[in-house]
C-alpha cells in the first residue's frame, strides 16, 4: 500500500517483515536433534504511519515480531511431540 507525497513522490505506508532462522534443539551430547527446521519463518505486517513516528514504532514493531516468532517457534517444537 502506498500513498502519494507532498512532491508527487510515492511512499510506502505499510511494510512487511520477514524472520527466518535455522533451528536445532538438542541435547549437547546427541547427535541428532530432538527437533530441528532448516527454514523457520515468521511474516508480519506493520503500518508505517507518518515519518516522524516511524522510528518510535519501528522498536515496537520488531519487539511483537519476535515475541510473535518465539510463540510461533516453541508451539511448532510442541506440535512436534
């Protein structure tokens, strides 16, 4: 989504966030992982608002993004049981 500027330039009024990781869980002295994912991932939207809120937001944004992955992880390894 995008919105037009005071100098009929566009910027962007939403953006989205991706999180990946490669996950093992395992005991330190096994050799196979109780559970693993070569690919875990986690996307999440945020609204841009106006600029001079942006980085005030921006803390906020990526604070609910990986509470929001770490939920999403552990009920994933838990699923897995």
């Amino acid at each position: 989504m995008a919105f037009e500027g005071a100098l009929g330039a566009t910027q962007a009024s939403r953006y989205a966030i991706v999180l990946s990781a490669r996950v093992r869980y395992a005991k330190t002295e096994a050799k196979e992982p109780i559970w693993s994912s070569d690919y875990f991932s986690y996307r999440d939207d945020f609204d841009l608002g106006d600029a001079l809120t942006f980085f005030d937001r921006e803390d906020q944004a990526l604070e609910r993004l990986t509470q929001a992955f770490s939920r999403q992880l552990v009920s994933a390894m838990l699923e897995a049981f």
